[in-house]
C-alpha cells in the first residue's frame, strides 16, 4: 500500500497538480478583482431612491442570484461559445458580482446616515460621499461576508472541469485519479487536493479576520 500510494508523489504528478493549482488562483483572481469592481457599482446603483439605474441594478442582481452559477456556466460557454478559460472568467464574474452587490449593499445600508448629513454639510457631493465615507466603511463592516464570498470562488471553481472540461485544479486531479486504479490512490490524490484547497481558503480567511482586527483597532 504505501509503495502504491508513493507513486503518486512524482515530479510530474506534482507539476500536473500544481499547473492546476495556477489555473484556479487565475481564474479566480481575474473573477473576484471583476466582481469586487461590478459589484460594487451595483449595490451604489440599486440603493439609490429610485431611477432607472436602479430598476437594472435590480432586475440584474435578482435574475442573477436566483439562477445557480453552474447554470451561468453553461449558458455562457455553450450559447456565446467563447473558450473554457474566459468562460469560466466571465461565468463566475457575473454571479460573483450580483452576490456581491447585495453584500455591499447591506454595508451601505449600515452605515450611519448622520454621516452623510454632515459630509453634505460640509460641501461633499454625493459621489464623494459615497467614495470617501459611506464605501470605506461599508466594505469595512461586511468585509467577513466578502471574504466567504471570494473563498466560494475559489472553491466552485471544481465545476468547471464537469462542466467544460476546464483542466484546473480538481480537473486535473480527476485525471490523475484515472490513472491510478487502486482506492488507497485515490483517496491520496484527493487528500492532496482537498489540503490544498483548505490551505489557500483557511490562509485568506485568516487574513481577513486579522484585516478586521486592525481595522477595528484603528476605527
């Protein structure tokens, strides 16, 4: 058994899983600096009172978060038949977005609106407002559930191999798997996957909780 379960620690095997790796931290870097940017400027959009923007910042978030992202997936491979690696890009960046805008939104909502009074005031426009005061603070305040968003990323990214046979990380230890017969494998090669995926998401979850300790120190 051990002998069996060492074959799978090569050179190769390690470089198989770790061009992987680089895929599904490239992708999900590209999706989330994209998401974090468009869904940012929904939640802005859709608080407003009332105006058009807000109706289509609306409807989007609504028909977005409703429909699962392995359904974007398709819909965006298959219908505008663009390649695996900018599918998988765009597919996760326009569910990530409207997930995130109602998290940002909720940030916005929450902070104290004596603040904006008082900017207004001052002589703030309303877009240095929202810039200078209402965002950072927003961002500040929901920054555990942006987090927990980005690590949903970075784990969904597994579908992509199912679903348009993109060879990241999981795709590629799938194909490992096929050419090792035996369970003790197997099970190994997803142990090292497994480990990996939790080292990246236990890693930014623990910068994220000492990024709100700081942050709080400072407020």
């Amino acid at each position: 058994m051990s002998e069996q379960i060492s074959q799978i620690f090569t050179a190769n095997n390690m470089k198989f899983l770790f061009d992987g790796l680089k895929l599904t931290l490239y992708i999900s870097f590209i999706a989330i600096v994209l998401s974090t940017i468009f869904g940012t400027i929904l939640a802005v959009f859709r608080n407003q009172k009332r105006g058009p923007l807000k109706i289509l910042a609306s409807i989007y978030i609504e028909i977005v978060r409703n429909i699962p992202n392995l359904l974007w997936i398709y819909v965006i491979f298959l219908i505008f038949k663009i390649k695996s690696t900018p599918a998988g890009i765009v597919s996760f960046t326009v569910f990530t977005s409207a997930a995130l805008a109602e998290i940002i939104r909720g940030g916005l909502n929450g902070v104290d609106t004596g603040q904006k009074e008082a900017a207004r005031s001052q002589g703030f426009s309303k877009f240095q407002i929202i810039w200078y005061i209402v965002l950072p603070q927003a961002i500040r305040n929901v920054l555990p559930a942006i987090v927990s968003q980005f690590v949903t990323v970075i784990k969904d990214t597994s579908f992509l191999y199912s679903v348009i046979a993109l060879q990241e990380l999981f795709g590629k230890s799938y194909i490992l798997m096929g050419r090792y017969g035996q369970t003790g494998q197997v099970f190994t090669i997803y142990g090292i996957v497994a480990l990996i995926y939790f080292t990246i998401n236990f890693a930014i979850s623990q910068f994220s909780r000492w990024l709100s300790r700081n942050w709080a120190k400072g407020y």
